[in-house]
C-alpha cells in the first residue's frame, strides 16, 4: 500500500514518532522526518519555509503525519504568555501552516493524519493549553476536510500510550487509568500505528475524530 509513496512525518525523533517512521519505512515508503534544526515547529513561518523547499525540489508528499507536540504541564493561570503562545504554535499554528502549503502546492497529497489527545475533550489540571490546543487541531481538521478535498483530513485522539518506566515514574496515573478503561490497559504503539495505518487508507473517511484509548471515553469516569 505504501510502496513507493513518501510520508512526512513531524516529531518522527521521539518515542512514539520513532515507531511509526520504522513502521511505514518497513511498509516501502519514503519518510521525511525534519529534525528541529531544519524545521523548528515553535517558529512562525518555519514550517511553510520548509515545505516549500520539499516543492521547490520536486518532492512530492502523499501522506501527512502531523505527529510533534509541545506537552509543557504547568497551570495556565502561572504559565509565561510565551509558553502558551509557543504550545499553540506547535500544537496548531504549524499544521495550519501544513494544510495551507498543501492546499496551494501541485502536491497530490492523499491524507493527512494528526495526532490528537483525549484532552481535546476532558480536562487534565495543568493540562489547560496543551488541551485546548489540541481541541483547535480537531476543529481544524474538520474544517480542512471540506476545504482541502478530495485531500482527506482526519485525527487520532490518543489515550495513554504505555512507554518504559510509566509505571513506576507515574504509577497513580496508570492505576487510575486502568480502573477507568473497559479493556483495562494503556495503548501501544502498535495500537497507534494500525490505526493510522486504517486512517491513511480509508478512501470515503474524512473530517473524522478517530479516539483510541481503549474505551476510557465510554466509562463515565466518576
């Protein structure tokens, strides 16, 4: 499915950013994965500077992953105007910046993909921007859906993602993530990459919210 075809990938050096580039680069594709110095995300114009260079250069993107995220925990009402403005830039303004260079370019782009957060959609304390932020990528994606077709826009809205030492680093959290999710565990990374794969295929799905987090939305949490 993905022989042949080129996916840029943000955020592709981090943990779960570094498992679907070795995934989709197994499945024949070409992954463009920028590192910071050559695409800052929490600049202004960095990002169009960059695609932009991709066209002049004759690449062609078919899949886009907008996977990077800037996840500072502090309460909002404490947290620097240039923190907040920074999360927004990277959570939002960047793949803003994404979708507009898409829509102007020659660039037959398939699907995009961003990776959201359940709280877009529960409230975390200290989590106030960081969710927020990620509730404006899910309205955007929507939107683009319309605006960009027959480009498809969708999202993954992650649960909690198991990575090593969580359980012993935060081990509150995982039993209290546990006791409110019907199938009792956190995500993998296979978890995530199978449904992107699902979300970068589907032909006739589009301005969709896919959430992945193993029921925790169903539970009423209290």
């Amino acid at each position: 499915m993905f022989k042949n075809s080129t996916i840029l990938l943000t955020g592709g050096s981090g943990y779960i950013g570094g498992h679907i580039s070795t995934f989709f680069a197994a499945q024949g594709a070409t992954v463009i994965s920028p590192s910071r110095s050559e695409c800052d995300l929490s600049t202004t114009g960095a990002t169009t500077k960059y695609l932009e260079s991709l066209h002049s250069k004759g690449i062609n993107l078919d899949y886009i992953i907008n996977n990077a995220a800037n996840q500072k925990v502090e309460n909002f009402l404490t947290m620097a105007p240039e923190t907040i403005a920074e999360i927004m830039q990277v959570n939002f303004n960047a793949v803003a910046e994404t979708y507009a260079c898409v829509k102007s370019s020659s660039w037959t782009v398939q699907s995009i993909v961003n990776i959201s957060s359940i709280e877009a959609v529960h409230a975390r304390a200290g989590h106030s921007i960081y969710g927020a932020s990620k509730a404006a990528l899910e309205s955007l994606t929507r939107s683009a859906a319309i605006e960009l077709a027959p480009t498809r826009s969708n999202a993954l809205r992650l649960g909690l993602i198991s990575r090593p030492g969580i359980e012993s680093s935060w081990s509150e959290g995982v039993d209290s993530w546990r006791k409110a999710t019907p199938l009792l565990r956190m995500g993998e990374l296979t978890d995530i990459t199978e449904a992107l794969h699902f979300l970068l295929t589907a032909p006739w799905i589009t301005g969709e919210i896919l959430t992945l987090d193993g029921g925790n939305s169903a539970s009423p949490n209290w």
